[in-house]
C-alpha cells in the first residue's frame, strides 16, 4: 500500500475505514483479548465530515477531528519540506548530497525523539497525540525555514 491510500481493516464487529496520510503514519496496533482476536485501529480514522480545509479544521470539536486536522497540518509542512530539500539537491555536487543527506537524517531523528519526549507528558490521555503531531509540525516548519535559508543562498551564489 502507498501513502495516502485508503484502504479498510476488518475485524470481528465490522469493517473499519481507514485512511493513509502520507510519511506521517500514526497507526496503533492494540491486542483485545477477546478470543485471541487482535484489532488494528488508526488514531485518526478517515473523517469523511473533515476535508483537507482549514475552515471546517478550524470549526473541529472532537478529539478525532482535531487529531485529524493536526495530522493534515503536519503532513502539508512536510510535503513542503521535502520540496525544499528535492530543489537544494538539484544544485549541489555529490559529496553535498551526501551531508545534507546525512544532517536530514539526524534532525529527523531528533524531531521524532523530541516529539515523543513531549508526547510522553500525556501518556494515556486523549491530547497525546495532538500534542506529538503539533510538535511535528513545529519542528517540521522550523526545519523548513533553515532549508529555505539554504535554498536562497544557494540561489544567491
């Protein structure tokens, strides 16, 4: 399966809707001891009511609204980002290649342990995981800005 398809889970008491969103796949996989049966859930299951639109984000009033929408924001910023990063690789020689890889690769690294330690504060509520998606997203959007520094200068040159 590919980013962003939408695809359906079964489980013993029906069929479960289930949307895809792009790098920024939130799934939890939960063992139900009912007769050994296991069952996968999203934390945010397709809102058919909740489109890609920051009106109807804005006017959000259940946790999985608002989880959805946090997820939409972040998964734009970094669809973004990796615009940025695609253009800046465009220019550069291959050994440039390899350290902007390699310091992508590390901020990444940090921004999901970052993101997690903060997530961690709330373990087993509810804004769990809006606060580690807003945390993506802020971190993702400051990792946009030096990338488009980066960018302009490189321009400049």
């Amino acid at each position: 399966m590919s980013p962003g398809d939408d695809t359906v889970v079964s489980t013993r008491s029906g069929v479960l809707p289930v949307r895809r969103h792009g790098r920024l796949n939130y799934a939890l996989t939960m063992a139900v001891g009912l007769m050994g049966s296991i069952v996968t859930c999203e934390l945010r299951p397709a809102l058919a009511q909740v489109q890609d639109n920051k009106q109807e984000c804005d006017a959000a009033t259940t946790q999985a609204q608002i989880n959805f929408c946090a997820g939409q924001a972040a998964d734009k910023v970094d669809r973004e980002l990796n615009q940025a990063y695609q253009q800046i690789s465009l220019n550069i020689a291959n050994e440039q290649k390899y350290l902007l890889t390699e310091s992508q690769q590390a901020w990444i690294k940090f921004r999901d342990a970052h993101c997690a330690f903060e997530r961690s504060y709330y373990t087993g509520g509810t804004l769990s995981t809006t606060v580690y998606l807003t945390c993506l997203e802020k971190l993702t959007r400051q990792r946009l800005q030096q990338v488009e520094q980066t960018l302009a200068q490189q321009k400049s040159r």
